[in-house]
C-alpha cells in the first residue's frame, strides 16, 4: 500500500475496533471492549493512520502532571502495521498528537520505549524526541492491596487498563489499603538496580522489561 494516500485525522468511537485490532497485532494484547470505550470518553489525544480507508496504525497519549505541578504529555501506546512499516507512518502519527498537544503547552512530551525497540526509537528520534540514556525497569502490580506509598501518584486511564503511575520516592506501607477498582493497575517506573526496583520487587510487582525514556522538551 503506498503512503501517498496516507491521511492522519483523530479518532472516532467508529475507529475503536480497528485500534483493537491494531494493539493485538502490534502490541499483543487483547483490549477489553468496554474499557477502550470508556478510556476514549476520557481527554486524549489519539490519531489514526488511514491509507484508502483501511486503518494502519495509530498513537494514543493524554496529559498528566508531575510531582512538582508540571504538564506532561505522554505519548503512551503507538502501533503501525506489519504490512506498512518502515514508511515513516508512526513518525507521522507521533508528529500529529505532538502537534495538537502542543495547543495545551506541556512542559514536554515523552514515551517509554523499550531498550531493543530499535524502530520505536528511530520513529521517536525522527519526530524530534531524544532518548535519555539512563536504562528504567518498568514494574506494574494487579493485586488488589496497595503495600507501597509514593510521592506521587498519578491517575492514568490508557486505552488497556486504568490506574495509578507510582512517581518520586517509594515506601513500603506496614498497614495495607485495599484498592476499590478490582481492574486498576499500579505502575513504575524506577531506575535499574536502583532501592526501588529492589522494594519492588520484594512487594512482587512484575517487572515487564527495561526502557528508556524518550523527551521531547525540557527534562524534570
Ligand atoms: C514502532 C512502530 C510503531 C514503527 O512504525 P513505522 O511506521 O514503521 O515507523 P517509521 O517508519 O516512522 O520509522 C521507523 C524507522 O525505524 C527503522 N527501523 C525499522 N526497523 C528497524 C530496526 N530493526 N533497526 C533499526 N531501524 C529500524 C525504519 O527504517 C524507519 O527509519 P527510516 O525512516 O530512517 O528508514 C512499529 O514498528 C510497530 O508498530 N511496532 C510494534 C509496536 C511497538 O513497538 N510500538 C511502540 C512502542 S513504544
């Protein structure tokens, strides 16, 4: 398919079912229907990538804040299908939320990409980001007690699971909160070989791999 008749527009409801499609393939994993309904009537940005009405890839972020107050703009999930790869579609997409994003001034745009992801990286790098070199472990936990505290945390609805980003410094807790939402997840992002990764990990987060984050904009 060629991508001269690539056309990048924001998503409707209507173009659910294709994304689901897309995280499936690309990302392997199986949405729930009724949360990538409902995470879509929460603010977000998310654009499709169409070539001759077939949906081929897009990119999904919204805003938060960080512990001192600054907005961010994360770029979260991002896929381009296997049959059009390599056409600059996802430096496309990146290029387009950045775009609208930039209308709210956030203090920069960011994502999380995984250390071998060697096209994710080079879609970012294109798109203006840099990847900071300093190697994070990502570690998310869907137990339904909350045994950490956090300096930070940050509510997030993506469009696979809702729930709260762990920011800043970690404690275990000695009395344990039940979370109310059986399906929210916990999330973190820490330093490699860092005291949180060890806490973690002792709380029995899984930790799903090593990454880099990708900025754009000033650092915090
Ligand atoms: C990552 C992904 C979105 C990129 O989509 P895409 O439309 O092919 O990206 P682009 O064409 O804009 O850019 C990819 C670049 O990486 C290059 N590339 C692809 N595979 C590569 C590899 N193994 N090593 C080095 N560079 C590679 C391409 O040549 C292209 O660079 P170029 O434009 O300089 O030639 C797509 O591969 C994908 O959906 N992967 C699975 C899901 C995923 O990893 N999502 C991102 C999570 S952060």
């Amino acid at each position: 398919m060629a991508t001269s008749t690539l056309t990048v527009r924001r998503a409707t409801i209507d173009d659910l079912r294709a994304i689901a499609g897309l995280i499936e393939v690309c990302l392997d994993e199986v949405p729930v229907e009724t949360h990538l309904k409902n995470a879509f009537g929460v603010t977000r940005l998310t654009y499709i990538a169409d070539i001759q009405g077939v949906i081929c890839g897009f990119v999904d972020g919204f805003f938060t804040r960080s512990v001192e107050g600054a907005l961010r703009f994360e770029v979260d999930l991002l896929a381009v299908h296997p049959c059009v790869r390599g056409q600059g579609i996802a430096a496309t997409l990146i290029n387009e939320a950045c775009r609208q994003a930039a209308v709210h001034c956030p203090q920069l745009n960011r994502a999380l990409v995984r250390v071998d992801n060697a096209a994710s990286e080079r879609a970012f790098r294109k798109s203006g980001f840099s990847g900071q070199s300093d190697v994070y472990e990502l570690y998310v936990s869907n137990t339904h007690s909350l045994a950490v505290s956090a300096e930070h945390f940050v509510p997030v609805v993506t469009l696979t699971y809702s729930g709260h980003w762990l920011e800043g410094g970690l404690q275990p807790v000695s009395h344990v909160d039940v979370r109310p939402a059986s399906s929210a997840l916990l999330g973190a992002v820490v330093p490699k070989g860092s005291r949180a990764s060890a806490l973690l990990d002792d709380l029995g987060f899984t930790m799903l791999g090593k990454f880099h984050w990708w900025i754009h904009g000033a650092k915090t």
